[in-house]
C-alpha cells in the first residue's frame, strides 16, 4: 500500500463536487482528512492521507489536477527554521505523528515532512517559534 500526505487546494469551481467520493469510488484510494477549510464558491484546502495500490493514486492524482486542483506534499507548507530551534525537544512531546523526535545519542531534535500531518501542534509548544506553517494563512485571511 501506498501512503502520501497532501495538501489539496480546490478552485472556486470544484469546491461543490464530490471530488473525495471520486477518490474513493472510482480509484479505490482511502482518504483520511486530517483538515479542511472549504467555503462556497471560494479557495478550498484539504489536507489528506491518501493510501492505495501506486497506480490508482496515480490515477487519482491525475483526476485531482484535471479537476484544476493544486496537490502539493505537505512537507511544502511545514517548515522549521534551524537557526532559530535551539532543540529543547518541546515539540516532540506534542507531535502525533512522530515526525519530530529526538536522535540518539546525539539529542538532535529532527523534523521528517514525510510523517508530518499538519496539525499545528509543534507550532504552538515551540518556545522559539521554529516551526511555520503556511499553507492557512491564505484562506483564512
């Protein structure tokens, strides 16, 4: 099984079709939403798991586009600002998804975007502001 977490972002246009269902239904992919900020006829953002064989989440991403939807990582919209962590652990203590732990023996907090869901909680418990994420900010303006 192939696993992906993705931010989605819906045009105007597509924010009232079924556009998860299709993910479902026709490509056999499950989707978990782990955020969503959707509004009639305005900019959407989903971010999602998408799990499934390669190929049909190949195939869903390809619907996804063709529907005029922007699907990026989210590693693109977390970001940590090194020189500012001074890698006290505090957000490891809140991360969910393991995406930020602490190696041994060196006690290096590391960040891995891969297993990051976005949930923002790292933002809030970090002392020194290192973490960022962007991809809010422009819909909820």
């Amino acid at each position: 099984m192939y696993t992906k977490m993705l931010s989605l972002r819906f045009p105007p246009s597509a924010v009232n079709e079924p556009i998860i269902t299709n993910l479902i239904r026709k490509f056999d992919l499950e989707c978990n939403i782990l955020k969503a900020v959707i509004y009639p006829r305005k900019e959407g953002l989903a971010v999602m798991e998408i799990s499934g064989h390669r190929k049909n989440y190949h195939r869903g991403l390809h619907y996804l586009r063709s529907m005029g939807i922007k699907v990026e990582s989210i590693a693109e919209d977390i970001k940590r600002d090194d020189e500012k962590c001074y890698q006290c652990g505090a957000c490891t203590a809140v991360c969910p998804t393991g995406a930020l732990y602490i190696e041994r023996p060196a006690m290096a907090v590391v960040f891995d975007k891969d297993k990051c869901s976005a949930c923002e909680l790292c933002v809030v418990a970090c002392p020194a502001r290192a973490m960022e994420v962007k991809f809010n900010k422009s819909l909820l303006d």
